[in-house]
C-alpha cells in the first residue's frame, strides 16, 4: 500500500479548535500549478460562474406541434457544458410586477420587467458585460404561479379563472396543500398563490413562448424551474423538448427515488439535489454519520446515471436559515462546502456564504463585497481547484474502508479530498506518525496542501 510522507497530515491542534479544516491535496506538481492555486489576500481569483425525453402525454390535450419552437436566433451553451460551471444564486426581483413578495416568485405580468431595476437595456447590457468575463446567466422561472391578487384581472395573460386550478374537487370547498396528499402538489396553491393549470393549451404555449421570448431577446444561457415539484410533470416535459438547447434545473423538493424518476422521464435536464442537502446538513450540522454522503451517491449513479454528474449540490438557500445559523463552527461550515463543490455535480452557492452571512435574505451590499473574507478566500481556493483540475472530468473513487462515522475520504483524478465533523483526531486510518493510506497510483507524485500550501508530500511506496 502507498503511503503518503510523514508531514502530509500534520495540523496545528489547539484546544480551542475542535474541528479540522477539510484537506485537499492536490498533485499540482506534476501539473506546474502551485502559483494558480495559492492565491494571496489581494488575488482576484476565477470565482463563480453564474453561475430525452418521454412522449409528452396526452392528458395535457397539446402535442409539440402546438408549441411554440425555439427558433434559435440565440444560441445558449450546450447543455453538456453546465457540467463544467459553478451556479452562484442571487436573490432580487424577477421579471414581475408583485404588490408584496420582494424576491419576485409573485408576478403579475409575464412580460414586463421590474421598473425600479431599469430598462430593457439595462438588463442587456448586464448580461453582455456577464458574457464578456464567460459568465452565463440563468433566468429564475415560475410556471406553477401567479402573485396575489383580489381579480383575475389583474394577471397577464392569465385574466381568467379558467386558466387557474380549481381546487374544490382536492379538499371539499377549500384549498387545502398537504405533501402527504398528491393530488395537492400540482393542483393546490403553495403559500396560497393561484396555481396555474398547464392542461389548458393556452397557458401552456403561452408560458413557453414568454420564456422563448426571454431566453432569444436577452441570451439567457440556462433555466432554473421554481416549484418544480408542484409544476405537471409532462408541461416540464413538452417545455424541455420546445426548448432544447437550453440547459433546465428544477426545484423539485422530493426524495431522491422520485427525483431520479422525474429527470429519467425528460422533466428538465437535472435538479436542485435536496436530498444531499438534507443528507449534508443532517451530517454536518446535526452530526449524523458522514458516510450518508458517499452512500447517497452511489444510489443516484444507479438510479440516474445521465444526471449525477448535473444534479445541483447546495447547502444554503433563499428558503430556510443559513447554515452558519443552524451550526456557528466556520470549520464545520467548511467541510460541508467542500463537499458541495467537490463530490459529483454542479456546485450551487447562496450569495452572502463568502462574507459568512448570517441574514437568510438579506442585501449583499451591506457586506461591501469584501474579497479577503475568510471564506471568500476557501471558496476561492475550492472553485479555482475544481476548473484547473477539471473536478467534473474526473473520476470519483471512494472507499468504503476510508470512511468512519466522522471523517471521509475521497479522490476526484489528481485531488484527493479528506472532510470531517470530528472534535477526535484518531480517525481509523492514521497511524501514529500522522500519516495516510492512498491506492498505490499516486506513488511518486508530490501534493500539496491547498489549505496550508507550504506543506508538501511525496506519496511513497512502502
């Protein structure tokens, strides 16, 4: 068995620090990339990137035929190549008009933009400027909903109730969601919101046609669905073929057997990965067992193989508290955003995680757009590792004896990866002289530490 030289793990254990840092070890020798990936304080590294299908079924009363076609005047980038990107989620108004609901999951009409963030124009030219620095730009849509309103009056194009969910035939004479009832998912009104009925053939086509609309005039590069879960199945279908060249990832809040079930039948071309998240959450911030995460994995690679590498890993977002606020150790923090850039998939990153915001919604100008935070500086190093090394072209090996109920380890190619919610520094595969097991491959190849870049090992083969 290789093993690494005798200072690959050596940490400065204080009493005061419980918990380890994540480690990555990178064998950026062999590649001549220790300069790229040790940036300094004042560094502006490469951040983030803004960040087959079923026969449509005929329940909806519409075909293909009968839906507008992507015609193309904008040519988004191959869908594939979301593989390769990092997703970076703000939270601001949307394309709507709302009397209350600032984050603009309440519109009233489709096709107006928000007046008090400019002019068409403006959002051109912020787009422009976005893809001058191969940053591509995802428009937040909500086919499942309309805004609050007292008249149907009031929503473009939906001005009647016919286009709308009748929920009587669901509980009796009121509207009442439940998850345990299926048959509210998709017809009820989430928070109360009039539900869109995408049986009708008019608000079918004239949801595609507004997001095509979009897409071609503002060169849009990709989707992200909200309420995916309480959206028909087969509209996400017959709007994925309409649309085909552009990338889709729904908010389907749903287990793991379900989502795997809805991507396989063509709704969207991937998924927000809730059932990491609660798996990430429920090891790092609660201290459940760490190998949740590589067991999780592996079921997604049977059950989806076309979508493990896309599926959207987040640890925080827009609806529920803030990590830092469930767990204040920043170490803990850490190890859960390795994983989420690290592991299979496309890394999804809450605005404000890089200032260590604590606010669920709050303005990110409030923190000044600080880039020698301490976590912009790990975030840095973590999105700079997974381009230079091509994490996503990689393969990911993990092994089941290297995993105990607190500490984990894996490879991605040349990156080899150690996270932890341990306060016990004798994880099962140390020995004494602080040193680690690797598959015999990496023999001969010195890594770094990308954490503590002065520290540097050669893999030797006893």
């Amino acid at each position: 068995m290789a093993q690494a030289a005798p200072n690959l793990l050596r940490y400065p254990w204080k009493p005061s620090n419980r918990m380890l840092l994540p480690l990555l070890l990178l064998s950026n020798f062999m590649h001549g990339l220790s300069q790229e990936i040790t940036p300094g304080l004042n560094d502006t590294p490469d951040y983030f990137s803004d960040a087959e299908a079923s026969p449509p079924g005929t329940e909806l009363g519409i075909s293909l035929l009968d839906l507008p076609n992507f015609t193309g005047a904008w040519t988004p980038p191959p869908v594939e190549a979301w593989a390769s990107r990092n997703i970076y989620q703000i939270l601001t108004d949307r394309f709507a008009q709302f009397p209350d609901g600032y984050h603009g999951y309440w519109p009233l009409n489709l096709s107006k933009l928000n007046d008090h963030f400019g002019e068409a124009q403006d959002l051109e030219n912020f787009i422009t400027a976005a893809h001058e620095l191969d940053m591509w730009v995802m428009l937040d849509i909500v086919p499942n909903h309309m805004g609050f309103s007292n008249s149907y009056d009031a929503y473009t194009p939906f001005n009647q109730s016919d286009y709308f969910h009748d929920c009587g035939p669901c509980l009796g004479s009121s509207c009442g969601y439940s998850n345990e009832i299926p048959l509210t998912v998709t017809r009820c009104r989430l928070s109360e919101l009039p539900d869109l009925d995408q049986s009708k053939p008019f608000v079918a086509k004239s949801l595609v046609e507004n997001y095509i609309e979009i897409i071609e005039r503002f060169q849009i590069d990709g989707l992200r669905v909200d309420a995916a879960k309480h959206t028909n199945s087969r509209f996400l279908i017959q709007m994925t073929q309409a649309i085909p060249g552009i990338f889709s990832i729904g908010e389907f809040t749903v287990p793991a057997a379900a989502m795997a079930e809805l991507l396989n039948d063509g709704a969207l071309h991937s998924s927000l990965n809730f059932p990491m998240h609660d798996v990430i959450d429920n090891v790092f911030s609660k201290g459940g067992p760490i190998n949740q995460i590589p067991q999780l994995i592996a079921v997604n690679t049977v059950n989806m193989p076309d979508f493990v590498n896309v599926l959207g890993n987040f640890i925080d977002n827009h609806d529920e508290e803030r990590f830092l606020c469930r767990k204040t150790d920043i170490s803990l923090f850490k190890n859960a955003l390795a994983v989420v850039v690290l592991i299979p998939g496309i890394p999804v990153l809450y605005y404000g995680s890089e200032q260590s915001m604590l606010g669920q919604r709050d303005p990110l100008w409030s923190e000044g757009y600080r880039q020698d935070t301490e976590m912009y500086e790990f975030i840095a190093r973590l999105m700079r590792v997974r381009k230079t090394f091509s994490v996503w072209n990689a393969s990911y090996v993990t092994e089941p004896g290297k995993t105990s109920v607190g500490a984990w380890l894996f490879y991605r190619g040349d990156v080899i990866v150690l996270v932890n919610r341990y306060s016990d520094r004798s994880f099962k595969y140390f020995n004494a002289t602080n040193e680690i097991d690797v598959p015999r491959e990496y023999a001969g190849i010195t890594f770094q530490n990308v954490f503590n870049p002065q520290v540097c090992s050669l893999v030797l083969d006893w």
